[in-house]
C-alpha cells in the first residue's frame, strides 16, 4: 500500500506502536506472590488499514503502547514500545509486517523517534524504551538506524533510563558489540526450536548463519568482559506448528546453559488477517502459561528439565507442573513445615519463593501454627494435602489473604496462579 503523504507523528505512533504488540520480549506484569507471567496479547484484526481509520487520536490513545516491564534489580519501568519501521523484506507466514501483505507501512527517522520519546519521558508516561522493526532494505542497514536513534537519545537527550534493543536476524558483530554497549537489555527471536520448524514458518531467516551466530556472538563479548547489564532474552512463538513443551523448554535450558540467556518468552500464536496462516487456530493461553510455569520451576525454583512432568511431550493444561510432580511424588510428602528446608518448601504446591522466606523467617522466632501460615499468605487451599504443622495436617480454611484476592481475582483465569 503506498504511504500517506505528511504522515502525523500521531499516526505514525499508532502504526508502529500497533505492530509492536506481537514481540513479547519486553512484557512482564506481575503482583507480588501471584505468578502473572502469561499476559498473552491475542492478535488484534488489523485489516487492510488506511487513512480514515486515524482520524480523531488523541494523545491518550497511543498510552496504550506503553508496557509494563521488570528490571534485573526489580525495579518497575513502563515501556515506550515501538518499531522503528514496519516496511519489512522477508515473508514471514505469521507475521503482521510480513512483505506481501497489504497494509499501511511507515517509519521513523531516529531523530524524529528520539524527540517523540523524549516528550513522553518528560510528561513521565514513560521510563524506558523497547525498540524492534521490521527489515527494510537489509538488516545492516535498519540496525544502524535502530543504534543512531538509541545513541541521540544517550548523547544528545542525556537519557541514562533502560533501554532495550532488539539485534536483528542477519546483523554484523560491530553492531551487536554497539547494541550491548548502549542497551540495558539486548534481545534476538529465535521463534522456532529447531531449523526446521523455522524454516517453515519464516522461510528467509537462516536458523544458524543469522540467529545462533548472533547468540554466539553475543556469548562472546560477555566472555571478553563486555557485559549486558540486563542479559539478554528470546521469544519463541507456541503452538504454530507441531512444536512441543519439550521441544521448546529443552532448547530454552541449552540457551540458559551454554550462552547465559537472562529467560526466554513464550508467544502462543494468534491468528492474523491477510497472511498465510490466518485460518490457523490460535494457541491455547493456558498452554503459553504452562509454558512459563515451567521455566519459572527451572530458574526460580531449583526444578532440573528431567524432572518437569510431560506427557508425550507437553504439559497438562488442566494441572500445573509443579502440583503434577508433587502428585508423582508422594514418598516426599506431607512435609513438616517447621523443619523443612527452603529447597524443599518451594517445591511444594501453593507455596512460593516470597512464603517459603517467611516460614523459615517466621519460625527462627517460634513454632508455626496454622493461624501463622494464614497470615503469611501461604496458599493453603493447593499446599495443605503436602505439608504437616508440628505433625498435625493443616485443615483447610480460606487466610485472610486468599479471601482478599478472590475478590479481585478469578483464579480459575490462568493470569493468576502461585507456582
């Protein structure tokens, strides 16, 4: 479709903040105690847009490109989430940005992105940026677009704020070492677990020559000392094609292993219009929540891949993991909540890393009883059948503070649920 002519910086906002949306690199949202990790944005229906569908925004439409996310320190950023251009050269099946498809393309200029952000950072909307787009005329090309609009943002506007950066497929290693210099954050798709799967879903992205050189390269300047001070992450995409659980958290723990990767994102497919596989059921949310269950039990929780409990090849979507084990291991339970260690007591369904802090806190002081538990916000509705208080089985009874989330929350909804 041809570009609008004298495009509004509103417009161009709307665009490419829209296309934004589908990488989940830089989406974490969460409360304390409840595992939230498995915010899942469904594709929305773009359509063949044009110019009247921008008529009349306002200023508080395009607050909705601003994303919540969590810095290694545990500090809260809201996220100016944005393309620096959705004109793409690859052919994607799957993608919003893909080159055959017929929607509006636009871009920024890096200096007009690193006004438009600035302005947005002094009315504080934002705190942070989150930066991808599509290829146009070749990934070298965008990248150094991509870096200079980071770079005035860090040397002209002074902004000492985070910064994440997506390095895209196919790039040089001069600019993956600048991304790293200048981010807080770096992140690489790698979509697929394996080449062939890719190959099948993104026909133009080469799995080891553009993606893992990238990762490897990555893993390099960090063993050199060029460290990235938030790590960097991937997303795969769940449920496009016969890729199992297995498949992708197995490729998730060798990233983890062999090349330091911060954590992985697990995006359940969703549908668009006008590509390839728009008639393509959507993944199951509760799927991409396992997902992240399961990672969460590998790095917060002590979990080793062998242990995660799947069946041919994926994971209950009716139980999660963590309970499944429990349930398969009943030579380890009830455990007796006064003199269980931390390893064991995060192993145990319903309570959580921040709980099982408290009991051990709690108990230097004196013995627990059920009525403490309550008022720790132990989960005792999962983790009652697992555990004893000074030899007594806990006899179940809403705490305080369940009571308080049911009236929040739908806990049935898989966005909450203690892991």
């Amino acid at each position: 479709m041809d570009l609008i002519k004298q495009e509004s910086t509103e417009f161009k906002i709307s665009v490419l903040g829209e296309s934004a949306k589908y990488d989940k690199s830089a989406k974490t949202s969460f409360r304390p105690g409840i595992f939230r990790e498995a915010e899942a944005e469904y594709a929305l229906d773009f359509g063949v847009r044009n110019k009247d569908s921008y008529k009349n925004i306002r200023e508080s439409d395009f607050l909705s490109n601003i994303y919540k996310t969590v810095t290694s320190s545990g500090k809260c950023v809201s996220l100016f989430k944005v393309l620096q251009t959705n004109k793409c050269e690859r052919n994607c099946l799957y993608c919003v940005n893909r080159k055959s498809r017929n929607t509006v393309r636009t871009s920024f200029k890096s200096d007009e992105l690193a006004r438009i952000f600035m302005n947005f950072y002094g009315k504080r909307y934002v705190s942070g940026i989150f930066l991808s787009s599509g290829i146009y005329e070749s990934p070298v090309k965008t990248m150094d677009e991509m870096i200079k609009t980071i770079l005035i943002l860090r040397n002209t506007y002074k902004f000492k704020g985070y910064v994440h950066l997506k390095i895209l497929p196919g790039v040089e290693d001069a600019q993956i070492e600048e991304a790293i210099k200048i981010a807080d954050r770096v992140s690489i798709n790698l979509e697929s677990p394996e080449e062939n799967l890719l190959k099948r879903i993104a026909p133009e992205k080469r799995f080891k020559e553009e993606i893992f050189r990238a990762i490897n390269s990555i893993k390099n300047f960090d063993d050199k000392g060029l460290k990235i001070k938030s790590g960097f992450t991937t997303q795969f995409i769940s449920g496009v094609l016969e890729e199992t659980d297995f498949d992708l958290l197995k490729r998730t723990v060798m990233l983890y292993d062999e090349f330091k990767l911060r954590r992985a994102y697990f995006s359940g497919f969703s549908p668009v219009t006008y590509t390839p596989f728009e008639n393509k059921a959507a993944c199951p949310l509760m799927r991409e929540h396992r997902l992240y269950q399961a990672d969460f039990l590998m790095r917060l929780y002590g979990f080793k891949f062998a242990e995660l409990p799947f069946d041919n090849g994926n994971l209950s979507l009716e139980k999660d993991p963590k309970e499944i084990w429990a349930e398969q291991h009943p030579e380890l339970f009830p455990l007796e909540l006064n003199n269980a260690s931390y390893d064991e007591l995060v192993r145990i369904p319903g309570i959580g890393i921040k709980s099982a802090r408290r009991i051990i806190e709690e108990r230097k002081q004196s013995a627990l009883n059920e009525e403490k538990l309550k008022n720790m916000r132990v989960m005792l509705k999962r983790a009652h059948k697992y555990v004893l208080v000074s030899g007594k089985k806990v006899k179940y009874g809403r705490s305080k503070h369940e009571e308080e989330e049911a009236t929040l929350f739908d806990f049935s909804n898989p966005y909450f649920a203690e892991v």
